[in-house]
C-alpha cells in the first residue's frame, strides 16, 4: 500500500519530506488526544498541501475523509455520546431530526436556489475543490424575515447532503446562570463537530448581537468572543449555518466569520403562485384556476402566513362541509389588498365561471354593481361607410 501512495521520484525535496514529518507527528499527537474534528481537519490540510508533490497520496486522503464517517447513519455511530444537556434545566440543548422531512417542496428565488445548489455540490464533490487548494464553504448565514424559508433550506440541504439536522434551541442554551451560556454553547458546537450533520442556529441575533451595544451586560458580549472562536475553529468537513430575522443586530465580526451570506427575500407573486400550487393540489385539483388571484392576494407576504391562512381556510371548508374553494375567494376580502385588485379578482372569478356573481360579491366584499361595471365594455364595430353600429 505505502508503494502505492509515495513515489521515489516524487518525495526528492527535502523541503516536503520534513513538512510530511512535521504534520504526521501533529497527526499523531492529535489523534491520541481522541480530538477526531481536528485529526479531519489536518488531513484535509494535507491533501491540499501534498497533491502537486505526493498526488497518490493526496487522492488517497481525499477519499478516506469522504468515506469516514458514513453519512448514511452519523448518528447512530455517536450513540454512545449523549446529546448536551443544559446542567440547570436538564433540557436538551439541540433538536434533533435524524432524517429530515419537508411536507412540499420549498419554493426558492433564483439567486437563493442558486447558493443553496452550489453547497450541495461542493459536499458532494470535495475531490474537485481539493486538487484547486480549496476547501468547501464551512459557515453560511441566512439573513431574511420570519417566515421565508430560512428553516426550511436548512432541512432541505440536511436532505440533500443525507445528513441529520441538528437545531441550536436558544431558549435552553440560554442558562438562568448566564456564566454557564457559554459553556451551553460550547457543548453544543464541541458535539456537532464531531458529528457528520448540518447544525443551524437559528435566531443567532440572539446570542450574536453587536458587542458595542450599552444595553447589554457583560457576560452576553463574553459570549459573542466565545462563539467567534467556536466558529473559526469549525472543520470544514461540516456544514454550519446561522439564521437572523435582524441582521443589523449581529456583532460585525461575527458577520466575517460566515463564508457565505444567502439572502431570503419574501416571495413575488411567481413563487407565491408555485407555493400555493405546491400545496393545495393534493386537495383542490381547482387550485391552477386559483393560484394566480390568490397570488395577487397574498402580495407582500411570507410563506408562513401564506401556509396560515390556506391552513384555515382549509379546516373552515370541512368543518362546513362546503367547497374549498368559496373560501379562497374569502381570501380575497381583506382589506390589505388594494381595492382595484380586489375588484379585478372579483370580475376575473366571474368571467371565468368560478362563482355566480352574488357570491362572489358576498365572499369578496366587492359590490355586485361595481363588479357589474368592470365588465370589459364591448368594442363597437364600424361600417365600411366610417358610422359605428350600436
């Protein structure tokens, strides 16, 4: 085997002989200390360091580190390691879903889909990152308003990747003995890393914020320096990300530490049509006929209120065993939505035979006579002789 990794020819330069040295006793050292994150970590480094002199050698470690530990079942490799527990409470400190689940598929803007995309295949394909001295992103920052998606991509990418989730759950890790949130923290991060998973903390405005900020004591900017130092020191063979629903509250060093910034914006009316779409289809073979108004009703809102309010709709429908879909045209009554919109959806449904005009007056709020007159007025025709027929 060891013929098969070094080559004669190639190990001529005394410089490289004593770097493969210098990093095998580190190596040893290391692992003898039982510290697996970082025995990665040095390997990795190697790989990139040695490809151009040693390249047998390179290939070789690239491919242990992707073989080891087995993404089908990381967990269940650690089992005998406890999940962190805050000592006060007793409560766990990470939610835990071993194989996530999304109920339908998230709908992402291009440039999102796009960011979320390349992470995936830098995971998959670490190899091509390597033999270009380059290491996969290791810390990505979802920045966007409650309720986007910033959840829901993480579940994604632990899909895709086939790792578990691990969710950072702030209301525990925050200790009643705030000298110990810390030491929370650092359990946490100590655990993930030795784990092949995807770990969010979510709402990281809440233990990031800006260091420079009066209203806050001590011991909560002490913890803003320790998870600086948890994040340089995350291996690059993990995925970590954050989430922020307010990023100007965020220490600005802890933004240097994120390799990758993904914006969520709320959905434009094209995504929020896909969304409901998504959704509804199981139950409403109608909904394509729907979507589009629906869109125009749900303009400026998040998927989550969106989700919310087909929610309702959906439980008001049977519980009075009547169609679905006059409540989506209650949808449309509320007043957030601009009166000519209102209107415009209120004239569409009739024209398109969804509803009798009565009804759709009644489930809009628009006034009959006032759907009456945004009928399209019929063109006249003219003779050949220049008079127009009534």
């Amino acid at each position: 085997m060891a013929g098969a990794l070094f080559d004669e020819s190639d190990m001529t330069d005394t410089t490289t002989k004593t770097e493969i040295a210098t990093d095998f006793l580190q190596l040893a050292r290391i692992a003898l200390s039982g510290r697996i994150q970082d025995v990665q970590v040095i390997l990795r480094r190697a790989a990139k360091r040695y490809h151009a002199a040693v390249p047998n050698l390179a290939d070789a470690l690239t491919k242990l580190l992707q073989e080891a530990p087995s993404p089908a079942s990381p967990l269940r490799r650690h089992a005998d390691i406890p999940v962190p527990v805050d000592l006060d409470s007793r409560l766990h400190l990470l939610r835990v879903e071993s194989q996530p689940i999304l109920d339908h598929e998230p709908v992402f803007a291009a440039a999102l889909a796009r960011s979320l995309e390349q992470m995936v295949a830098e995971r998959r394909h670490p190899h091509k990152l390597t033999r270009a001295g380059l290491d996969p992103m290791r810390a990505a920052l979802f920045v966007g308003p409650p309720g986007v998606g910033k959840t829901m991509a993480a579940r994604w990418l632990a899909r895709e990747l086939e790792r578990p989730l691990l969710i950072l759950d702030l209301a525990a890790v925050m200790s009643s003995l705030l000298g110990r949130t810390g030491t929370n923290l650092r359990h946490v991060l100590d655990y993930a890393k030795g784990i092949d998973c995807v770990l969010l903390l979510d709402e990281l405005d809440a233990i990031a914020k800006r260091r420079d900020d009066r209203g806050e004591i001590g011991e909560l900017k002490r913890l803003v320096t320790v998870l600086i130092q948890q994040i340089d020191d995350w291996p690059p063979s993990q995925v970590l990300l954050a989430a922020t629903n307010h990023p100007d509250l965020l220490d600005p060093a802890i933004w240097r530490r994120f390799d990758l910034h993904v914006d969520f914006p709320l959905p434009d009316e094209a995504a929020i049509r896909r969304f409901i779409e998504g959704i509804l289809k199981p139950y409403s073979p109608a909904v394509t006929k729907w979507s589009s108004l629906l869109a125009v009703a749900f303009a400026g809102r998040s998927f989550s209120d969106i989700e919310r309010d087909l929610a309702a709709a959906r439980r008001s429908a049977a519980l009075g065993d009547t169609p679905l879909e006059e409540h989506f045209a209650g949808l449309l009554k509320s007043k957030s939505i601009a009166k000519a919109k209102r209107i415009h959806a209120a004239r569409t449904m009739v024209d398109q035979g969804m509803l009798s005009q009565r009804k759709v007056g009644a489930l809009t709020g628009v006034a009959r006579d006032t759907i009456r007159r945004a009928a399209p007025k019929k063109k006249r025709q003219t003779r050949s002789n220049g008079r127009e027929t009534p």
